[in-house]
C-alpha cells in the first residue's frame, strides 16, 4: 500500500470587499485551484490579528495566505496598509522562529482578479508543498 | 505527429516570442513600414499568415530580405504584437533550412552603395548569415 | 447550549455535481450543537425558505447555517428568512460551498471533504455568534452632485424633480461640461448647445438646486445617510450676486493673449473673461493667473469700467461645509494626452487636431465661426483624413493609450465625416478605421448613410505615420483589402482620441473611499445588477467617470443614478450595521490606540466612575464606539493592547473557532 502524502493545509483570510469576491470571482469563472486552502471571511484585511495565524500554525495549518484590497483602494480607506506594516513585522518574527518566510503571504487581490487569486493560490500552495509539513509551532497536545 | 508546416510555425513563434494572436489586424504596421512597396508580402501577412500557418509562400518570398529591420512596425504596433521580430524568425528559418549564408562575402562588395548607413550594414550581416 | 440547524443547498447540479451533499449532512449532523441537518435543491428558493422558517420553529433553532453559495450572493436573503421565522438574522453563517469549493475543484472526495470543512467553521462561528440589533441613521435629505456636465446636470434635475434639494459642485467657471463643447450630436444632429443649454437655465433656476461653480470637494467624511462635504469656493474675483454677465470687462480687458481653454487653445480670450455666452452661472472670472491687477497691482481697469461694482480683486477662497445623505459622482472624462503618439505628428504640426478641436471648428460659435478652415493658414481644407482608434484598445504594456474602446469615437468621426461632406462637398474625406462599431439605436443606419449618401471613404486600415511637408499632411497608411499602401497628401488631419476618466477622479475617489478600476474608472457595485451604484454606500455613480458612454447612455444613467439617491432620501432612517466594534471597559486601559486607528473618528474616550471591588469609586478613562460612524473594520480590534476592542459578527474567539475548525 501507497502512504498517501500528506496535503498541505492553508488558512487563508480574505477581506470580505476585494479579496473573498475575487475569490468568488475565481469560482464564477471556474478557476482551479487545490482544495487544501480554506478560506475565512473577516471585514478587512486589518481584522486579522497576528494571534490568528499564530493560532492556525499552532493547530497544525502549513500555511497562511493574507488577502486584501490593494494598497489605496481599501473599502475602509487605511486598513490594508496597517496590516502591510503588521503582517512584515509578525513575518519576520515567525521567520525568527524558524517558520520559513514563504509559509506566510500578504497579496493584494481586488474584486475583479479572479484570475490572481486563483495564480496566488496555486503558487502559495506549491511553494508551502515544498516545504513540506510545517512542525515548529505546531502544538501537540491538542491533537486528538 | 505534427506536419512540417506546424514544426516550422512553433519553431518561428518560439524564436522570435511573439504572440500573434493578439494583433487585431488594424493595419498599422503596414501603413509605417518604409519598405512597402518593395514588399510581396507586408508585415501584417506575415503575422496573418504564420497565425494561420500558411508558413510555405513566406519562406519563398523575397520579402523577407527587403523588410529593413528598421523596427518601426514595433514600436507602432498598439497591441505589442512585433512584426519585425516574426520577419526576422521566418528568415532565420531559411537561413538554417538552406544551411548557407544568403550572400558570400564575395557578393558583398557589389552590392554595397554609398548611401548605406554603417547601421544598415551591421544588421545586414544579421539578415544575411546564419 | 446552542441549537443549530444545517441546511445544505444543491444549487441544482452546481453544487451536487461536485459535492456529496447528503454525506456533508452526515458529517455535519454529528457536529456539536446540530440538532438538525438536511439538503434541499434550491434553499434560496421560496420552499427552500419556507423548509428553513418551519425547522426554525418546529426545532426551537438558536443558529443557523446554510452551506450555499457565496454569502455575498444570499446573506440577505438566509437573514430576511430567519428574521420572519423570529430568528435573530445575525444567527445565520453562510458556508460558501458554491464559489469557493464545488465551482473551483473536480474531484468529488476533495471537494466534499473541503465543504465539509467548510460547514464545520461555520457551525462552529455559528455557536458563538451574538443576536445583534441593527441601529438606525437619520438620513440628510439633500443630495451633492460632484460634476456638472450632462450627467451631473441631468441627474440633479431627476432628483430636484423629486423633491429633494441637491448641489452642483463644478470645478469649471460654469457649468455644461464636454457637452456645451460639442457642436452636433449623433445620430439625429441636434445641435447640441440648443438641448443643452435649456437644461443648463432648467438647473440654475430650479430652486431646489444650488449650484456651486468654480468650486471643487476639498474633504468627504461621514457616511451613507450623513456626510459632511468641505467645498472650496475658489476666488473668481468677481462677485456672483453683483455681476450681471454684460461682458463689458471681457470686452475691455488689455490682457488679451489667455489661450482659450473652452476653444482648446485655438484662439485667446481675455484675463477676464466669461467661458461662452450661454454661460451658467453668467458670471465674469478673473484669471489670476494672466490678469496684471492680480499680478502686479496695475491696471484695475475692469473694476472701473463694471457698472455694477462687482470686480473684487481681494476676494479670496470660500470654504463651506455642507451635509449630504447621498453624493453622486459625476465627473466625466477627457480626451487623452497625445504626447506619445509622435507618428501622427499631433505636436509638430497646427493641422493636426483631435476631434473635439474639430467639434469647436465646425461649431459657429467656436474659433472660425463655424467656417471650416485649418489652424495654420485659415485655409478650407480639400482633403480630411480621420484616424480612429488613436490610443483606444492599446495594449497594457504598450504603456501608451488605453486598452479599452473609448465607445463613442466611431460614431463621431461618421458625424463629422458627414457634416464636412453636407456643407463643403467638394472636399476629399478618408476615414481609416479598424473595426466601425455602431450598436446603438439609429447608429449603424447612420453610419451607412456617411458611407453610402455622403462618399465618405472609409478604409480599412491604420495610418502608419504623419509627416508635416510644406503645409501637406503626407498621410501614410494601409488599406487592408486592397492590400496597399496608401499615401495622402491631407490638408488636414483629425484623431479621434481615446478619452480617458478626468485626471481629478482619482483624489476625489479616494476622499469618497470608492473603488477604481486599472483606468480610473469608478467601479460599480455590480457591473450588470447595479450599475449607478458604487461599492461604497451612498455613493452613486454618473455619466463617463463609470465608463465611456455617448450622450444618449450618459442621460440614461444620470436618471437611473437618480432614482437610487432618490430611494435612499426617501427614507428617514437607514438600518445600520450591526457589525460594529465595542470596547470590553473592563479591560480598556485607555491608551487611545484605538482610537488613532480608527479612519472614521469613531473611537471617543470618556472619562468613567467604575465601581472596585474594595467598594471604593475610580474614574477611568476608556473608550467608547460610536456605532452609528464605525464601520465594522476591525483595525482598532487588533490595534488594542489590552483586547478590550471586539467586533460584533467577527469576534476574535468566532475567528479563534473557525481557525480551529479549519486546522482540525
């Protein structure tokens, strides 16, 4: 018997006015893409709190995408450009933890980049692949 | 199995990296081409005709050494579509079909006119050599 | 404990196809809290509806989750349902099992494994969402319309008309915009001052509307129903009240050499001047840019000569600050610049014009008083050569012109082909083009007769190049279905250019937090369902700031945009929201974090007595939200130090939940 290669899992958080229509759009036009990422829904991308990827990498994602409006044309004027700021130095914190810099993605994706969106997912998807399971965060004891 | 005509279009729109598909057929590069009138087929048949694949008329043509690389049909072309560069591919396609240059040193000196820019000369060598 | 009903939506075959619905009930049935998990067909139809109120009530539902298309798609319509069956709408997750699972992946064992996922976060955000009640906002009953050409005119005679009182807020001297500009207008040839200008007096005498000219949004803040609009009154030096528009100034003003903007640079005007007769308001303007009193305190001579004493060099910039339920953008466009396009010799040569120079030509009261002759010599030209298409449908990365078709060109260069063939028939007309595109009503018709009736030569095929040769145009071209080239000598040479949005919609698009697209345009909210609507609430969207359009298209949607803002001031409070943030006090350590965050200024902080647990009294001072002006964001949620912010329909543990759902 073949023992099947575990999939990588991404959490990906997408603002609810650029970013979730695009992927919407992606799915409007059929664009494929693999089916480890799980998409969550927050306002803006500024709603994601650093303690959320946190949180996903310690519950045993590979993975984590950011995407949001780009820089300028935010829904709510500003916010994608505290989350640029928030998510460069949580990077490089997690990067100082050992979980490599390519496990984690900012991508400003708009309502009409349907197209983006899915290109972003296959690349991110392929570049965590390659990386392999990620383990240094993950927290054991909640396992079942 | 691909046909020869399909081998030789792959090969031309590999080397010279354009995509014809996008021309919109609007004529431009034809109306700035300085060359014209000394043409049998004008630039836009010849993004016409290797997006069709009728390859075979070009590659017989004498166009192809009378198209003067002057480039204008690039840097006209609204769509970024390169004509010269399709030009260049199919002529090369010769060249190496023939195995030998277009013209020996010894025909240069003949043919050679006074008037000729150096930078005519340099992309002659281009034009006419392997 | 919650309970929670399921109700998992085929969408016919979009989702089934891909999807084993009923093994994503059984999966989820098991989930804790799911009392009841069923698939249906169509959820967003009525009996699917009516499936989801009756197990709300037979089974005493507190949450529900409905595994269906994208959220964006049917939220409303889950909520509304919910809400008739006395469920609390903010009870309902949407899991988005259409767009992002079964439309986007083929394999049927991944896909259900993923919705299934997917039904899990929901459930489990479900279990710790909050009933919220929506507030509600009073709603400003006056309407701003930032733009005063046709659209911006026609769309505050619409909403004038209804009731409600709206301002024009104009950047130009008066109003009219491109339209005033033009000289006939296709396909019928209505002259387009005589259907314009008559609306232009309709609006300036319409009480209910307020025209502010010379004038341009200098600050937007606030939101739908409530927004405050900074207008910088610009120093015309004239005042508006006083002056009756005689025009004697203009007359006698010894600054004569200004280039006349209105007639694109083709002839002068004063420094003080007024921009064309039927002006609105008819109002004098000084240019301080050329005017010597402004400059070098000499001269005065317009203040002397004015019988009404209106000149006053010393006025100065008015700011006024107005509120506004609803802004409608209507901001138009231009043609492009043609500094890149060097082959058609645009900047070389005075013969080469665009075509809305060629609209001042051929316009009586434009330069030449409506005798065609060309800018260089005031000769009639004999031979006219258009050429479309110059910077429309370019590629991106050409990085010159645009990708789009500008729309209107094809049928304007067939109007003016026309009219130079109606009144100088002796003249030689070539209309290279390369596609002719006419869908409208009477278009195609029309152009058939510029061909057929009036010899106009319309070849297919772009003009390669341009060279100005002792006052001959030699045009050089091809003519694809001759397969020739061809070589013109024109006597002039007129480019139908591209038009491209005004270069001020980008900063106003940013005050009004409204989206643009690459070329900025305005996007709509919907490019089919709603067109006059931008994403943003109350901001509605006019005339060609949205697209190009011709002036029958442009009307049409200035009266849609209309009747949306009418909609909306019809109402006297709006439901706001009730997705907000709230600050835990408790926890608040009053850093004003938050409140720095906050793009919308709706963070305050006051000063609070608490209660210890010593029974003594302490005044602290923490924040508080305005939920009538947030938004819902969520910057100051993760901004806060202490996680005092949270934000209702997006708490942290919801997002800690789904996290956990998703990582199981």
């Amino acid at each position: 018997m073949q023992i099947e290669e575990k999939k990588p899992l991404i959490a990906a958080f997408c603002c609810n006015w650029c970013s979730y229509a695009g992927a919407d759009l992606a799915g409007n036009n059929r664009l494929n893409y693999p089916d480890n990422v799980k998409i969550i829904r927050v306002p803006c991308s500024c709603r994601v709190d650093p303690t959320f990827i946190l949180r996903a990498f310690q519950r045993g994602a590979d993975g984590v995408l950011i995407c949001g409006c780009h820089p300028g044309d935010c829904h709510y004027t500003t916010g994608n450009y505290y989350t640029r700021r928030r998510m460069t130095l949580l990077f490089s914190m997690l990067e100082y933890l050992g979980i490599e810099k390519e496990r984690t993605r900012v991508e400003w994706v708009s309502a009409a980049e349907g197209a983006k969106f899915a290109q972003t997912v296959n690349e991110f998807t392929a570049a965590v692949s390659a990386l392999g399971e990620n383990r240094r965060l993950e927290d054991l004891r909640c396992k079942e | 199995m691909k046909d020869k005509n399909e081998l030789i279009k792959e090969q031309i729109l590999y080397q010279s990296g354009v995509n014809v598909r996008k021309c919109m057929r609007c004529g431009k590069c034809s109306g700035t081409c300085p060359g014209y009138d000394e043409m049998e087929y004008h630039p836009h048949q010849f993004v016409y005709l290797v997006e069709t694949g009728d390859i075979e008329p070009l590659l017989k043509s004498e166009s192809l050494y009378k198209c003067l690389s002057c480039f204008a049909c690039v840097d006209r072309c609204p769509r970024g579509v390169e004509p010269a560069k399709i030009i260049e591919a199919v002529r090369l396609t010769v060249i190496r079909q023939q195995g030998k240059n277009k013209l020996t040193p010894d025909d240069i000196p003949a043919v050679i006119d006074d008037d000729i820019p150096q930078q005519a000369l340099v992309s002659a060598y281009r034009k006419f050599t392997r | 404990m919650q309970r929670i009903g399921v109700f998992i939506c085929h969408c016919g075959s979009n989702i089934a196809a891909t999807v084993d619905t009923s093994a994503v009930v059984n999966a989820l049935s098991a989930e804790p809290g799911v009392v009841c998990a069923v698939d249906y067909p169509y959820m967003c139809s009525a009996s699917g509806q009516d499936m989801i109120k009756e197990a709300i009530k037979e089974k005493e539902l507190t949450g529900i989750v409905i595994c269906s298309c994208s959220p964006r798609m049917h939220e409303a319509t889950f909520r509304k349902a919910a809400a008739a069956a006395g469920l609390n709408p903010y009870m309902v997750e949407i899991a988005n099992i259409r767009e992002q699972c079964s439309w986007v992946h083929k394999d049927k064992q991944t896909a259900t494994e993923k919705a299934i996922v997917l039904g899990r976060a929901a459930i489990a955000k479900v279990s710790l969402n909050t009933p919220l009640q929506p507030g509600e906002i009073p709603v400003t009953k006056r309407a701003l319309v930032i733009g005063g050409g046709i659209a911006g005119i026609q769309t505050a005679l619409d909403i004038a008309d209804a009731g409600f009182e709206v301002d024009i807020v104009e950047k130009k001297p008066t109003i009219g915009g491109k339209m005033a500009q033009l000289d006939k207008t296709f396909p019928t040839l209505d002259c387009a001052a005589c259907i314009l200008t008559p609306k232009m007096v309709e609006a300036s005498q319409n009480e209910k509307i307020r025209i502010y000219s010379y004038s341009k949004v200098e600050e937007v803040s606030g939101f739908v129903g409530n927004f405050t609009v900074k207008i910088r009154k610009k120093a015309r030096f004239v005042d508006e009240n006083k002056c009756t528009g005689c025009g004697l100034c203009t007359e006698k003003c010894p600054v004569k050499n200004v280039p006349n903007e209105f007639n694109l640079g083709m002839d002068s005007r004063h420094a003080v001047y007024i921009p064309f007769a039927q002006a609105v308001p008819k109002v004098a303007v000084i240019d301080a840019d050329y005017c010597r009193m402004l400059k070098d305190g000499k001269c005065g001579l317009c203040s002397k000569i004015c019988g009404a004493g209106a000149i006053k060099y010393d006025q100065e910039d008015e700011i006024i600050e107005n509120k506004y339920g609803a802004i409608v953008a209507a901001t138009g466009c231009e043609p492009i610049d043609l500094d890149k396009f060097d082959e058609f010799a645009y900047s070389k040569s005075k013969d080469v014009i665009t075509s809305l120079q060629f609209e001042r030509l051929m316009n009586a009261a434009g330069p030449t008083g409506g005798v065609l002759l060309r800018p260089s010599d005031n000769k009639h030209p004999k031979t006219i050569v258009f050429v479309q298409c110059v910077g429309s449908r370019c590629e991106a990365h050409a990085k010159k012109g645009k990708e789009y078709c500008s729309k209107i060109c094809c049928m304007y260069t067939a109007k003016h082909a026309m009219l130079t063939r109606e009144k100088y028939p002796d003249t030689d007309v070539y209309v290279f083009y390369i596609d002719v595109r006419t869908p409208g009503k009477n278009f195609d018709e029309f152009y058939r007769r510029v061909a057929e009736e009036y010899g106009v030569h319309y070849i297919k095929g772009m003009v390669g190049k341009i060279c100005a040769e002792n006052g001959t145009l030699k045009v050089q071209a091809s003519d694809l279905l001759a397969d020739k080239q061809l070589h013109i000598d024109a006597d002039l040479v007129v480019l139908a250019a591209a038009i491209e949005p005004d270069r001020s919609t980008r900063p106003l698009a940013t005050m009004l937090t409204a989206s643009m697209d690459t070329n900025d345009f305005f996007t709509e909210a919907h490019p089919k369902l709603r067109p006059v609507e931008s994403p943003t609430a109350g901001i509605f969207l006019s005339g060609c700031c949205q697209g190009p359009k011709d002036i029958p298209e442009t009307v049409a949607q200035a009266g849609a945009a209309a009747s949306k803002v009418i909609g909306l001031l019809c109402k006297d409070r709006l439901t706001a929201n009730p997705c907000v943030a709230h600050c835990d006090e408790m926890s608040c350590n009053g850093c004003s974090t938050c409140e720095n965050v906050c793009p919308y200024h709706a963070v305050t902080y006051i000063e609070k007595e608490f209660r210890m647990p010593d029974r003594t009294t302490k005044i602290r001072r923490v924040a508080q939200v305005n939920p009538a002006v947030c938004q819902g964001c969520g910057a100051c949620t993760v901004a806060c130090p202490s996680k005092a912010m949270d934000l209702y329909g997006f708490s942290g543990k919801q997002i800690y939940a789904e996290v956990d759902a998703i990582c199981r």
